[in-house]
C-alpha cells in the first residue's frame, strides 16, 4: 500500500511539473513571436536598446528614458501647444480643459464674440466719442511724424501700464467668479502679449525695448510710475519714435456674462485687440499737443490690420483721453483680448500686431 502511495504521489508531482513548463513554454512562445530578433538579443544577455523602463522600475524611482515625456503627446516638438492651450515661455504650465465647471464653485458664462460697429473710416469703423469734430478721413491722408530707419537700432519702446492684467489658463467656455484676473507670472499675463509683438518687429530690424516693471502693484498711480518708465527709456534710447502701452481689456454684462473678443485668423483663435487715440481738442491739459499726430499714424496702423488679418481689430477708439500718449508723435495704447481670452490667443495677436505695426512703420515716408 505505501509503494501505491509514494506512486501516486510521484505521478502527481511530475504532472504539476510539466503543467507548469507548458504555461511557462506558452509564455516566452508569444514574447518571442511579439518581439521578434529583439528578443534573441535580449536572452543573449545583449539587451534592447531605447527599451522602456519597466512600470516597477519607474515606481522605484527609476529615471525615465530620454525618449519619454512627461508633456503630451500634443505638445509640438518646436514647445509649442495648440492654439488653445497655455504656451508658456519657461514655466511648465500645461493646457487644460474642463467640460462643465465644478458644482462646489461659483461659475459664469464666457461668450465668444467679434465686435464691430462704429463710424466707417476707409477699410475700418472707429467709435469717436470725443465730439472733437475731428476729420478723420482728413488726418487718415496726413502723414506721422515717424521715421522708421530699421537697422536695428531702439526706435519702439513697448511697456506695460497696468502690468499684472492675466489671461486664461484654458478655453473652456465658462469663468470662475473667484479666477485670478491679475497675476505675476509674466507667462500668463499681457507680457507675453508684448514679448511676441517685441520679437515680430525684431525680426524685421526694428529695434526694441520691451521693459517689463511692474507698475501696478498698487492700481492707483499706475499711469505716473509708467510715466516715469517711459522717460527713463527715452533717456537711455533718444532714438524711440514710438511707445505702445500693451494692455488687457475686461467686459462683463450685469448678467455676469463675460465676453471674449475672439477672431479666427488663419485658422487659428486670436483675441481681438483695440488701438486707441487719445483726444485734446479744447487744449484743456496744455501738455498735449501733439495727439493729432499720434492719431494720424494710429489711423495708419487700423487700415493696414484691416488689409492684412480683417477681423483682428476692434473697432479703433478715439476719446477725450491722454494716457501718457503726450510721451512722443507715435504713442498709442493697445488693449488685447480680456480675461476670458487664453494666453495663447493673447500671444498670437501679439505676434500679427508685430507683423502689422511692422508694414505701418516701414512704409511710412
């Protein structure tokens, strides 16, 4: 009886054996047919080079491979994202998208529109709202007061009055009521609107300081410490011509909507941007003027953004305003987009702002 035992324990054993060489046979069979001569190389103790780290040896704190990425697959090889994502210059701010807002926070409406409307001027409409009598057919004939030699040398001076206005981190078709409308990171605010306008007119020799103080840590006094920016620049570079204060405009509905001043523009998102030309007509200030000849070369630069991207501007505005535009014969402010616009959109109207102010500049007598 104990022979029969130990036999049939013996049979036993050598069955889970071989089940278990067949499962293991199985096993390598399908790696081998799967990874084909890689996998010789691999049982020869050779290795297989770019292979992936396996999951455990990342958990473990294994570096990842020089191949992989912890940016997605979307981002472009150049660094740059989509046309609606966050594009930043340094930081590792990644486009996002949310469907529908979070239920525990206070949400509102973002709505896309493209605004027009005005009095018609040439190719353009402009809303005057100074009651100046101004001709501006008339002045849109008359040549600036601007020479632009192009050969590199500082002639534009772009800053930023209200320095800290933010864009959107995402395009998601709604806003939180408690979003971060003023930021410090410059990646995210009209900076990077003007570091692409700044780098557009380089590339066509004008020369450019883009000067990046802060001025609006404090809201009030805004507008005399960029004063003081401007003339410390013009001090440093007596060849500025002209001076572009780059801001972020805001527009919400007492509903709580907010608009988002969108064009589409060679296929892509842009925000849509304002000049405005400051007014003195009554000569009330007494240190402006010479406003007519800001308007004349802002008159220039809303005809040759119609002719070149139509929709990207709005309607151009002209008011009883100074603004620190009594700074030189080329000054102008430009608003870009609102809060609801993504940085990306901001950034690319930058850059066809540069292209535009470019052509203005360059052709003028």
């Amino acid at each position: 009886m104990q022979k029969l035992i130990g036999f049939v324990k013996n049979i036993v054993v050598l069955a889970s054996v071989c089940v278990c060489v067949w499962c293991a046979w199985e096993s390598l069979g399908a790696w081998f047919s799967e990874r084909g001569g890689e996998a010789f190389l691999f049982a020869a103790g050779m290795g297989i080079e770019g292979a992936p780290e396996s999951e455990t040896g990342t958990e473990q704190g294994a570096s990842l491979p020089p191949e992989s990425s912890a940016v997605p697959e979307e981002v472009h090889t150049d660094g740059t994202l989509p046309d609606d994502g966050v594009v930043p210059f340094h930081s590792d701010l990644l486009p996002g998208f949310t469907a529908t807002p979070d239920p525990n926070r206070s949400s509102g409406t973002v709505e896309e529109i493209q605004l027009d409307g005005g009095t018609p001027i040439d190719n353009f409409f402009v809303r005057d709202s100074t009651e100046s009598g101004t001709d501006l057919a008339v002045e849109l004939l008359e040549s600036p007061d601007v020479h632009i030699k192009g050969d590199g040398s500082v002639e534009v001076l772009i800053y930023h009055t209200h320095t800290s206005e933010a864009y959107s981190k995402e395009d998601s078709g709604f806003y939180y009521t408690d979003m971060e409308t003023r930021t410090q990171n410059q990646d995210m605010s009209v900076v990077a609107a003007g570091e692409e306008l700044a780098k557009a007119l380089e590339s066509r020799g004008i020369g450019v300081v883009h000067d990046k103080t802060v001025n609006d840590l404090a809201y009030n006094g805004s507008y005399s410490r960029s004063w003081e920016v401007i003339q410390k620049n013009l001090a440093e570079h007596p060849g500025i011509q002209v001076t572009i204060d780059l801001h972020r405009d805001s527009m919400t509905t007492e509903s709580g909507v907010k608009y988002k001043p969108t064009a589409q523009i060679e296929g892509r998102k842009a925000a849509q941007a304002m000049l405005l030309a400051g007014c003195d007509a009554s000569g009330d200030w007494g240190d402006f003027p010479d406003w007519e000849w800001n308007l004349r070369l802002i008159l220039r630069v809303q005809q040759k953004a119609q002719e070149l991207y139509p929709g990207l501007m709005r309607p151009m505005s002209f008011s009883n305003s100074k603004y620190n535009m009594n700074a030189t014969r080329g000054s102008m402010l430009i608003e870009v987009g609102t809060e609801v616009n993504t940085a990306a959109e901001a950034r690319y109207t930058g850059r066809l702002l540069g292209e535009i102010l470019a052509e203005t500049l360059l052709g003028l007598e």
